[in-house]
C-alpha cells in the first residue's frame, strides 16, 4: 500500500542524532529520502558499538535513506545539489548556521531555484541571535536550557537525562516543522523556511518549569524523583530492592493505592484528602506509604496496582523491556538484512496506522551505496559518474543491495 508520503524526495545534510532522525522519521512514511554525506561521511558512523566496519549506533537512526556522497568543498558538488534540490521537495539540514550560506545552499539560494521547497534548519541555538554559532551538542543544550537544573536530587550535581532528549525533541520539532510546510506547499504551492532551534524544544518540552518560573518569578528546582504537581507519584524501592513506579492524579486513585498498601485509615486524614493537599503534604504522606511498599515485592505491588487500575510499572531494564508480553505482541522489534551486518534486530517506528504506515523497507544505507544511482536520476551518464570519482566528487560503495525487512 502506498504510504502517506511516497513520491516525495527529501534532501538530508545532517550528523549524528537530531537531522538524521527527523530524515528518518519522514523515510519511514514513504519519503525518498537522501543523505548527502562528505567522503568520510556521517560523524555517526565512527560511533560504537562497530562490528565489520559499520556502526550498528548509525544503522539504528538511519533506516529507509539512500546514501549520495557529495564534496561540498568542489563546485561541481555544489551544482549536483543545487541540481538536486531543484527536484525534491524537502531540503533538511543541521549545519551550523551560516555554513551553507557561504555554499550557495542556504535557504535563500535553495528557494531560488525550487520556490516549493520546504527548507528545514536544524541548530543548536537556531539560525539568529548573538549564540546563533555557537556549539551545542545534546548535553550542552541539556544544560543551556535549563533541562538539567531540574533534574537529579535536590542540593546535589544535576543528573543528564538516560536518552537524549535535547536531540531527540529536536528531531521531533522539525519533522513536525517539516509536514506542516510540506502541507503548505501541497495548499499554496510555495514551500516555508524552518528555524528549529534545539534548545527552544527543549525549553518547549519543559512546559511545567517553564509556566511556573514565568508566572511566579520562582526558579524550579530538581526534586529527585517526586513529581512537580502531585503525590504520591515518584518511585519507590520495594522488598526485593526493585524499584517500581506508581503515580495516583486523582482522588480515587489514591483511595485504591492506599488500600492496596493497607493504609485505608489515612484516607480521614485532611492533609491528603485532595489532590492539592496531598501535594502541600508530600513531606508527611510519603513516609507514611514508602514502608508500606518496602514490604512488597516490586512483581506482586505491580499486580495488585495493575487489578485495581492504579498505574504503575516496575523499572525495567532494557531486556526486561523487549522480554516483555506487551512488547512481544506489538511486533516493536523486527528482523532486518544488512549486507555487512546480516541479520541484526531493530525496533520500529512506534506509529502504527491502519494501512500504508511506516515500516523498514531498506536497510541504513553503507556510505555511498546509492551515489551513482541518485546521479544516473539527474541525468548523469556513466561515464560522467566516473569522473566524479576519480576527481573525488563523489564515492561509490563497492557494492548496492537493498534488502527489505522481514
């Protein structure tokens, strides 16, 4: 079945998390989406864990993309790009601002010769402003932009978040930045200019913080692991020296938790007889219902909170997580062919839709794998590809396999 976004071409010049992910995100929808990379290509593809010369890190966030590699440092790279950009409908890059100005690709230039573009810039503290070149990789921004002043213990060194947030907001933005101008285009036939700045999804994504510094003048503070506007809803050790999480939004919920845990008496009680009570509260409450938890197994709590439709969940790790029967039965990680890796397992994008949604139909590609097929496309003969290459415009892998997922 078709998918949402078949018959769109997407230009990527990105490395690492946040461009790659976002290009990734719109291949899985159907989009024909190439990675321009320079000759040593994708910094990504130096990461660990390597294993036959390829970066399993890359091959995780750069499914379903053709690799073209260009030298933007010769002209004639430069003029199969512009060539290019001339016949897509997405132009997605996450240089540092300024840098493809000086190309010739900036999005002036790029709009010039393909009025419908929609060009997308990625960035660490966007396109403007005094910082606008500033370096800034996912923990920096964590950092910049307050991320981190709210995370970890009280009084002690800020925690970084497990994942990255800082890059993986990012890409979300700017995909999103990316259909809304691809709706515009398809509408009114002109294509929009996005700034996506990484720190700004951050701060985006810290609506809490964000809403009661600005509306109070406080500054928020880390509170460990309790939460910002309710209690109880943090994580808890239990007697097997687990850790399991349960969070109870309204007063029901907090009647069943407190059953559940034998500690119905507390209900008369009218410190936690509201949700803003219990909050104002926390310091008494919680020391009442940690020894209850710390008498119960982390696999037990989680059952008898799960029967009475508390919710909860115990603190997996990431095998616990793909063991699991809910896992297992959404088909979250799927078997994928790769030429160098062979078979190797994936997780899948976590959309689903009812027909033509996003699957793994071409593994990440190898540097250069599809470089003199993109160039036969724009009308590159053979032997004009061959120049290329030896003049060091372009790369051709040895060899071009595309291998479905099963």
């Amino acid at each position: 079945m078709t998918k949402p976004l078949a018959g769109l071409r997407v230009i990527e010049l990105a490395n690492f998390i946040a461009g790659p992910l976002a290009g990734t995100l719109l291949a899985d929808m159907g989009a024909d989406v190439i990675k321009v990379e320079p000759p040593q290509g994708d910094m990504a593809r130096a990461t660990p864990p390597i294993r036959n010369g390829e970066s399993v890190s890359f091959v995780a966030l750069n499914r379903n993309k053709r690799s073209l590699v260009l030298d933007l440092k010769q002209p004639q790279a430069i003029e199969i790009l512009r060539k290019l950009a001339g016949k897509s409908d997405v132009f997605l890059e996450a240089y540092r601002p300024g840098a493809l100005d000086k190309l010739g690709l900036g999005a002036a230039d790029v709009k010039a010769i393909n009025p419908r573009i929609v060009y997308t810039s990625v960035s660490g503290f966007g396109q403007s402003g005094p910082d606008r070149r500033r370096a800034g990789v996912n923990l920096i921004i964590e950092a910049f932009s307050g991320v981190l002043s709210v995370t970890g213990e009280p009084g002690k060194m800020p925690m970084r978040p497990g994942v990255q947030s800082a890059d993986v907001f990012g890409a979300l933005f700017a995909t999103y930045a990316t259909l809304a101008g691809l709706v515009g285009a398809a509408r009114n036939g002109e294509g929009r200019i996005a700034d996506v700045s990484l720190v700004e999804a951050s701060i985006a994504a810290a609506a809490w913080e964000a809403a009661e510094y600005l509306e109070t003048g406080n500054v928020p503070q880390p509170l460990g692991n309790k939460h910002r506007l309710t209690a109880p809803y943090q994580l808890f050790e239990t007697a097997d020296h687990r850790y399991i999480a349960f969070g109870t939004p309204n007063d029901a919920l907090f009647g069943k938790l407190m059953h559940t845990l034998g500690l119905a008496e507390h209900l008369s009680d009218p410190r936690f007889a509201s949700y803003a009570n219990r909050k104002a509260n926390e310091d008494a409450l919680i020391p009442i219902v940690e020894p209850a938890v710390r008498k119960r197994t982390a696999a037990d709590l989680e059952d008898a909170l799960m029967t009475v439709g508390v919710p909860c969940a115990r603190v997996n790790d990431f095998k616990e997580v793909f063991d699991h029967p809910q896992i297992v039965a959404r088909g979250v990680v799927r078997d994928v062919e790769h030429p160098r890796l062979g078979k190797m397992r994936a997780t899948r994008n976590p959309v689903l839709l009812d027909h033509g949604g996003p699957s793994i139909e071409r593994h990440a590609p190898m540097l250069g794998e599809h470089s003199e097929e993109v160039l036969s496309e724009l009308g590159y003969s053979p032997a004009a590809i061959r120049e290329l290459v030896a003049s060091g415009v372009t790369k051709v892998a040895a060899h071009e396999t595309k291998i479905a997922a099963s």
